[in-house]
C-alpha cells in the first residue's frame, strides 16, 4: 500500500491549525485588529483556483507547477498523492503468509506492510494484483509523518489511490491533534472526503472542546477544504459555526472571517468586531472590521495594503455614523505611502486625523492610542549620496485639546553630512532652513512665526588606546531668524542672527582587576572595574533673549545630558558653558560568561561661571555653581532578584529632586513581583508638575492551572488611582482562558474601564479581545500562560 494511501488522513484537519497570517501594528489611532487565519467563509457552488500567496510581494507570483508544495503542512505531510520514491520497494510480514493465483498474497496475524515510511498494519491484510486492491480487516493501523490512522477495515485501489476507511480514529504527532470520523472516502489522487468527522488537541479523556463537521472535502491540489455543517463545542456548548465554510490547507492567506474580539468599555459597552479579510493579490490585500458598540451604534472600518516595485503603503480609516452617546458622525483615517523615485531618493507621506477631541478616548482600544493627543500630517522626499542625506518637507499636526498647538513646518528643507575616521578626523555638517507657523492658541492668541536658517558643522578627532580615549571636538552654530511682520513680539526686530562657537574634551579611563573577596563570596569570579570619565565644555555666551523658541525645550537632566555640548533639545538656544563633568562607574562582571552583575555610577558637573541662557531669557545675576548629584545602579547579583536605582539630589537645598526604584523577584517561569517608585518634584522641566507614584505588579500562580495578573498605579501627591489592572489565566491542557479589566486615568481627568476576554484553543484558533500586549507593557516580566498537553512518549503511536 503506497503512501500515498495516508494523505487524506493527514490533510483531514490541516486547515484548522493555521497561524496568524496578518501582523498589524500600532502606531496609528485606528484600532488594532489581531489578524488570524480565516475560519468561516461562505462555500461557492464551484470556487476557482485560489491565487499563490504568501506575504505580501511586489508582483504576481508564478503559479507553482503541479504536484510541487506550495505551502508549508502544518503537519508536516509531503502533499500531494505521488509517493517521494515511487520506485520504493515494498517489506511485508506477518505469523502466515499464503499467496494465491500467482498475483496475490495473503497476510495472517500481525500482519505488517511497509514502504517509503508508510506503515500498514492489521490482524489480515490482503492484495490482488489483478484487481489493484488492498484490504486491511481488524485493528487496522496506518501511519505516515507522524500521523496514524486506527480503524476496523480499509480498502484501497493502489495505483488508482481510490478507496475507503471505516471508523477512522486519527492522530497528528506534529499539533498533538486527534479525531475521528464515520467514513473516510480516497476519491482519487488529490481529493478525499470524510462523514461526520472530528479534530481536537484536548486529551481523550478531558475533551474540553472540539471541532465537527458533517462532511469535509479535501483537495490537495488547491490546498482547500470544504466543511459543512461545521461547529466548534466548548465543553458541550456549540459557541461557532456555519452552514459551509472552506479553510486553507496550508499557511498561504485567504479570504474569509477572522476571529471575533469581543469587549466591554466603560465608555461604548459591549463591544464586538468581526473582522473579515480580503486576498485581493499576493501584492495587496484589505480587511473589514465592522464593529458593534452598544452604547455608541454600528462603526465600519478598512484597512489596506499594498506593496509594489519601489512602492508601499497603507490605508486605514473607521466610520461611526450618529454616534448614539456624542449625536454626531466620528471617523478617523490614516494614510502610509513610500515610493521609490530614482536610486536614493524615497518620497514618503504619513498623515492621521480623527473627528474630534474625544475621539481617542472614546473609540481606541489601547492606552496609548486613547492618551494621543497630537495626529501628523506630514510628506516629504528623503534623498541619500554618499555621505549627505537631504530633506524636503512639510509637516503639520492635529491637536487635540486641552493640549496647545506645536510649530508646524511648511516647508523644512535639511541637508546633513557625516564622514567617520577621514584621516582621523569625525565630520559632520547640518544645514537647515524651516518656515515655522502656528495655529492660535485655545485663548486665540497668536505665537510668533517666521524662519529660521542654521549652519552647524562639527569636527572631532577621537583618539582611542586600550584603557583610555580622548576626544577634542569643536561645534560652530550659525542661525538667522525672519520674523513675520505683526507676529512677532513688540519692540523686537524681525531679523536677528548669532554665530557661536563651542569646544568640548571628553575623555576617560577604564582599569581591571579580579575581585578574590566578591568571587569567595559568591563563588563565581568576577572581574570589577573602574571607569573614570571627565568632559570639559566652553561656550562664550551670545544674548539669545530675543529669539522665538520654536522647537526648542529644556532636556531632561540626566546622566545621558549631563556629558553633551548643550542642555537644550533644538537649535533655538545654545547654552553659554564654562562646565566640567566628572562621573566615575564600577562594574562587577563574571569572568567566565562576562555577565555584568552590578553597575554602579556616580555623576556630577561643575560651573565655573554660571549658565545665563534660559529658555524664557537671559540671567543676570549667576555665579559658579554645582549640578545636582546623579547616582544610579543596576544589581542583579543573585538569580532571580534584579533592582534598578537612580537619585538626582541637590546639594545646596539639600533635596531629592528625582528618585526611582524598582524590584523585580522572579524565581521561575511566570512567577513575577514588580515593585517601584518614582518621584519628580515639580520643576518648569515637567510644567511644574510633580510626580509621586508607587507601582506594584506581578504574575503568580493561584492553582496548578490558575495563574492571577495584576498592577496598580497610585499617585500619592494627587492621592488618586492613576491606573489598574486586574486578571486571571487558565491554562488547560488544550486551550487558555483569559480575563482582565483595566482601568486607567484618560486626558479628560476621568476614568476609563475595560474587560478583555479571550479563549485560545490550541491549534485551533483564539476567540476574543486579545489583552497579552497590554499584559506585557503593564506587567514586565509576563509570560502568557500557554497550554499544557499531557506529555508525550517517544513510544506514543510509534510503529
């Protein structure tokens, strides 16, 4: 019995444990929607033949010649009915062997057939050369690739690959999947059919859940199936289903239904999208997720992609028609396109835009998604030769109130060079020339706008030695400002310029030595280091209380900051510096592995003069003056403990200004505890806001099966929640079961609830709202409960 004789068997439930076909991301306001494999589409009377397809290409893919895989089996079958060495000889035993009429034989007790790896087994077993037939009777087994077949009798015509098996009971070794059915029916080479037919990855005995059908048409040469009447139970409980649907049979997209989400929020109630997905071309394809909230009505929603030579992008827009709860339409839409004009030169649009204010709130589905307050409409030419990249473009924004306008460039034209080790020398130039406007305030005042043209060319040469660098560098920043006539503040001319120069040392050292006490200690040896840094910058000081601030702000202080030429971000203020940075960090590392078990850094500059550029305007009265201390340190000394420390403290006032802690215990897999604190006091940095949050999360097992999730943000100097969470998994041996809510602070100084509740059936499909990337970002260190099938024998099914 050829091989062959084992495909319908083995392509009986491919379809059924494809993966996620399409990955979208996040950075747009519309809605992520957890793309998967299609698993109910209406069946045609005669459906054509489905296109050759894969991820998205830039062109028509050939067809794949005949017989030749065009897919990758999740079961790891060879697909197709021709045999991988039709030429294979055949090995046959059994306790009496009898052959009759000089073209047949006759196998009695344990009787056995193998050939090309298939393996045919039964109490008699029997083959007329004259007839082409095979018959298999009693405890028939057959197996090929990891799949196996059991039933009470089969018939097959060899060469022909027509025949029938009563009873089947199958099992895939590769998903762990099992089923049987009434009937299994060989039609010929490609197509089989199978009468009440069943497939599930649960044990036998705790068949949790399971997929049937009444009749399943395979076709392997179109790599489809065909089910009818199928439905999927949940512990006895039909939960899907649907008249006729076909499924692919290997990992190729196709059209059809993709999962439903499902979810509650506290701002549009139940909530439940059906997405379906659209193969239009191997180079192009659209999903539609209409979406049914009970509180707000029915909203529709697109999403296309496409992928061309030198181009690609993608379209995404949702519509709300008479918003139940707001009485008006709500749309949101975003558009991506790259194309590819000569070697070098990229054209790029990427522009966003919502409805109104409270459409993130209302409409999102993630937390960063309903917090965007600012959408970009923005497109432009990027162009790269050799060591220069230009820019032209025009940039825009939508903001979203309570938050203010920003500076908008219409046009920015950038020009930069970089050049590393020319004759030692680093080289970098940047040029620019930006027009800047602004939309009034919410008060209706109106900002200065103008242009502003810079030229800053930069020029280093590191000198680097085992154990120690230095680097001189000088930076020269020429700008130019035309202000616009009546926007500009009174008394203040509309043309200013400033040229300044700035030089900067930087140099450091790093010494080794073995750490004999920390190494008996621990009984590990370590190496320690000690790495001393000194950095020197001078800027003469150039009166800049006139210049607009138009993408400039103050940085953040840190250890980051604290060694750069300047303290601003943009080029809208250069800082006069007369300042000497001094830090010094150690570093416990093991020899063996080179792991570093603990860092430990310390930082502080020193003022010789006093800084009297501000953002607002200039001082007057300075004088020299020490930086806030830095310290931070990272240990993770012991297996299982991690801790991250860091303190800005004041001398003079003797103050914390910022502080942050945070623990992690995780002793095994899927058990974590996350402690932290942070505090900033308010300062013009932060729009004189302070923050005061302790945090605490963690993922721990409650059962052998249950496992709790959880976090909690509050922020004591506002004593109010800032944002919660609270979940459970269950992990069976065949599917997972997910709850969580979620409840955080949105920009309107309310609060938004959410339930996430999914089911994922092990190779099957998931069924739900999909929480495991909130999970991730809210609970560091989660790991996503998988199921936990019964484990395999290396003689389970073995033949």
């Amino acid at each position: 019995m050829p091989a062959g004789a084992l495909r319908p068997l083995v392509l009986a439930m491919a379809g059924l444990s494809v993966n996620a076909h399409a990955q979208y991301g996040a950075a747009s306001s519309i809605p992520d929607i957890d793309l998967s494999e299609p698993t109910f589409t209406q069946a045609p009377d005669k459906a054509p033949p489905p296109p050759e397809a894969g991820e998205l290409v830039p062109r028509l893919a050939e067809p794949a010649a005949k017989g030749a895989p065009t897919g990758n089996n999740p079961l790891g079958a060879t697909q197709g009915s021709t045999p991988s060495n039709p030429n294979a000889p055949a090995y046959i035993s059994g306790d009496r062997m009898t052959g009759y009429n000089e073209k047949g034989v006759e196998l009695e007790g344990n009787a056995e057939l193998r050939r090309d790896g298939a393996v045919v087994k039964g109490d008699k077993l029997t083959y007329d050369q004259d007839t082409d037939q095979a018959h298999a009777t009693g405890n028939v087994r057959m197996s090929q690739g990891g799949t196996l077949a059991v039933g009470p009798e089969a018939r097959m015509r060899i060469e022909a690959n027509e025949g029938h098996m009563l009873s089947p009971d199958y099992y895939f070794q590769q998903t762990g999947g099992a089923g049987s059915a009434e009937r299994v029916d060989f039609l010929d080479p490609d197509r089989s059919t199978l009468k009440k037919a069943t497939y599930t990855t649960c044990s036998p005995d705790n068949a949790d859940w399971y997929f049937s059908a009444r009749k399943l048409d395979l076709d392997s040469d179109r790599e489809v199936g065909t089910a009818y009447g199928g439905v999927l139970h949940f512990f006895g409980v039909p939960v899907a289903g649907a008249p006729a649907f076909t499924f692919p049979l290997n990992d190729d997209r196709r059209s059809g239904v993709l999962p439903p989400l499902m979810g509650y929020s506290s701002k549009s109630g139940f909530d439940l999208t059906v997405p379906y997905y659209f193969n239009l071309a191997p180079n192009r394809d659209l999903t539609l997720f209409p979406r049914l909230l009970s509180e707000r009505g029915v909203q529709l929603g697109g999403d296309f992609r496409y992928l061309g030579d030198g181009y690609s992008g993608r379209l995404r827009a949702e519509f709300l028609p008479d918003d139940k709860k707001a009485g008006r339409d709500r749309w949101a839409y975003s558009f991506q396109h790259n194309q590819q004009i000569i070697p070098g030169m990229v054209a790029y649009a990427n522009i966003s835009k919502v409805s109104d204010d409270q459409y993130p709130d209302d409409l999102t589905r993630t937390v960063s998604q309903s917090t965007l307050r600012q959408y970009t409409q923005e497109g432009g030419v990027i162009y790269n030769w050799n060591y220069w990249t230009f820019l032209a473009r025009v940039q825009k924004f939508q903001t979203l109130r309570p938050s203010e306008p920003s500076y908008e460039r219409e046009p920015q034209l950038n020009a930069k060079y970089n050049r590393y080790d020319f004759g030692g020398f680093d080289i970098a130039i940047d040029t620019d020339y930006t027009r800047f406007r602004i939309p009034l305030t919410s008060t209706g005042l109106q900002q200065p706008e103008g242009s502003r043209a810079y030229f800053q060319p930069t020029i280093s040469y590191p000198i680097i030695r085992p154990g120690w660098y230095v680097t001189p560098k000088v930076i020269f920043n020429a700008a130019q400002y035309d202000m616009d006539v009546g926007t500009n503040t009174t008394g203040v001319s509309n043309t200013m310029g400033r040229a300044i120069p700035t030089v900067s040392l930087d140099s450091g050292m790093t010494f080794e030595r073995d750490a004999p006490g920390l190494s008996r200690l621990f009984g590990v040896n370590y190496t320690q280091t000690l790495e001393p840094r000194l950095f020197y910058v001078y800027t003469p000081f150039r009166d800049q209380s006139q210049f607009p601030v138009f993408d400039t702000v103050q940085s953040d202080f840190s250890y980051g900051q604290i060694f750069t030429e300047n303290p601003f971000s943009g080029y809208d203020r250069i800082a006069d510096n007369n300042k000497l940075t001094a830090g010094l960090t150690t570093r416990l590392i093991e020899a063996e592995t080179g792991v570093e078990r603990f860092r430990g850094t310390i930082a502080q500059r020193v003022d010789f003069t006093g800084q009297r550029v501000q953002i607002g305007g200039t001082l007057t009265d300075t004088k020299p003056s020490y930086s806030d201390l830095l310290a931070a340190t990272t240990i993770q000394l012991f297996r299982g403990y991690y801790l991250d420390a860091g303190i800005q403290w004041n001398p003079e006032d003797n103050r914390v200004n910022y502080s942050n802690v945070a623990f992690t215990w995780r002793p095994e897999s899927r058990k974590v505890l996350n402690v932290g604190y942070r505090y900033r006091r308010a300062t013009s940095v932060t729009d004189n806001t302070a923050i005061d949050q302790v945090e605490l999360s963690g993922q721990w097992p409650i059962t052998q099966r249950t496992y709790g999730i959880g976090r909690v943000a509050y922020d004591q100097s506002a004593s109010q929640l800032v944002d919660a969470l609270a979940g459970l998994e269950y992990a069976a041996d065949c599917w997972v079961g997910r709850f969580v809510y979620q409840r955080f602070r949105n920009t309107t100084n309310g609060y938004t609830g959410r339930f996430f509740l999914q089911v994922e059936f092990r190779g099957l499909s998931k069924v739900g709202s999909n929480p495991l990337n909130m999970l991730r970002l809210n609970v560091p260190g989660y790991e996503p409960a998988t199921a936990r099938p019964v484990p395999a024998s290396p003689y389970d099914h073995y033949e």
